[in-house]
C-alpha cells in the first residue's frame, strides 16, 4: 500500500469514527445517572467500566499514533496492570464526569490523527496483545471499540444499529479467525443481503448446519453481540424452530 493510500484510507476509516463516537455520545448522554452503576452486557462489568474503557482506549492509541509521528516507541499501555486499574479507578464516577472523559479523550485522538503525515500510516506498531500492525489499521481499532462497546453498554444501540460496511468487514474477520479455532463445528454461514457464504468447522463434506440471515444480526452473534435472533438456522435439513437452541457456542473474541 502506497503512503497516499494509506493516508486515503485512514481519513476514510476516521470520518467513520466520529460519526459512531457522535452516536455514541448522544447515546450515552440520554443514560439516566444511576445508570452508570448498573450491569453493562459485560459479566462483572458496569456500563461505568465500558465507559471508563473505551476513554482509556481512545488514550492508549493516542500513544501508538504518536510512536507513528515520531518513530519514538511509546506502549499502548504502560502495563497490563495499568489497563485495568485506569478502568476499575474511573468505573464509578457520575455520568456527566464519563461523558466529558468521552469527549475529551476522543478529541485528543483526532487531533493527534490529524497531524500524521502520509508516510506515517504505514509505520508498523505494536499492539498491547504484542502483535504488528500498520498505523493506517489503527482507526479501525478504534472504530470496532467504538461500535462493539456501545452495543456492550445495554442501552438500546444493537448490532442492527452498526454500519452495513462495519458488519460485513467484521463478518468477514470473525469468519476467518473462527474458520479453524477448536470446537467450532461444520457450519455454513450465509449472510443473504451482502451475498456472502462462509464455510467453518472441519472441511468434512457438507456441513449439516446452516446459519442464515442478515450480515448484522451474522455478525451480532459471530461477535457474542447477540443470541440468533433474527436468524434462520437449518441443522440436517430442517429449520430449527429456535434458533438459540441450537446454535453452536463459540470461543470468545479476543
């Protein structure tokens, strides 16, 4: 990828982030204050954490575009531990104290996304998981933070509510990683308003279950987003009256 595509397809992928933080601001700023402190989609975590989190996140890739403009190499995260006690220390503030967090944390990274210059989106960074990505790839992060974590919030944004180009990159991602992961059983995924067919599981001939539906609601439940609803699931021929019934589980994303 050449340096002005790379810096073509950052500032495409960073108009997409801050319509989905926008969304995400007017979501959260409609939240009750109490609700702060109550249960998010994520077990042992309030919507306090979610927040807390994805103000965190927007920080720590402040630090990666910095390592890309100035080739100083600067940790997403100063340490594992680190990551978590910034989320646990800002979980149980008031909802006006999260929402300015937002903000300010979003506006940071954009401000700082602005001043890379077009060879600096092909820098290799180092994600705190350890593995190497080109900077360019770094506004997706954030936008798949972004639009996963406002799902994870509980608060009325579903996986019907993404981007059809953000569900349908992220089916295709989550297609692939769990084309081969362990336990997943033969399954075809057929996602029919984007026209696409993923195969899963052992390549033993044809597989006995097929998962239908729209690549939302697909990529709702690849994604543990969502529990099927809204898809048609065919095992050994025949439509299973509830879908979650028979569903497979799946690994965690990472």
């Amino acid at each position: 990828m050449t340096e002005t595509t790379a810096a073509r397809t950052a500032a495409d992928l960073l108009r997409a982030v801050e319509e989905s933080t926008e969304q995400l601001l007017h979501g959260v700023a409609e939240l009750k204050p109490e609700a702060v402190h109550e249960p998010s989609a994520l077990p042992g975590w309030t919507r306090g954490h979610v927040l807390a989190h994805l103000s965190r996140n927007a920080d720590s890739l402040v630090n990666l575009l910095e390592t890309a403009r100035t080739g100083v190499d600067i940790p997403q995260y100063a340490s594992a531990e680190a990551r978590e006690q910034g989320i646990r220390d800002g979980a149980a503030r008031p909802l006006d104290e999260h929402l300015a967090d937002l903000r300010a944390s979003h506006r940071r990274f954009m401000e700082t996304a602005a001043t890379l210059p077009d060879a600096a989106w092909q820098v290799q960074l180092r994600h705190r998981a350890g593995y190497l990505f080109p900077a360019h790839e770094l506004p997706w992060k954030r936008l798949a933070e972004v639009e996963y974590h406002h799902v994870d919030l509980a608060a009325g944004h579903t996986p019907a509510h993404w981007p059809e180009f953000f569900a349908t990159a992220e089916f295709l991602k989550l297609s692939d990683v769990f084309r081969t992961a362990e336990g997943v059983p033969a399954m075809l995924l057929i996602a029919d308003d984007a026209g696409l067919r993923e195969r899963l599981g052992p390549d033993l001939g044809e597989p006995a279950l097929t998962v239908e539906g729209p690549v939302r609601a697909l990529t709702g439940w690849l994604s543990g987003r969502a529990d099927g609803d809204g898809l048609q699931v065919h095992l050994g021929g025949e439509q299973a009256a509830d879908p979650r019934a028979v569903l497979p589980r799946l690994p965690a994303m990472a």
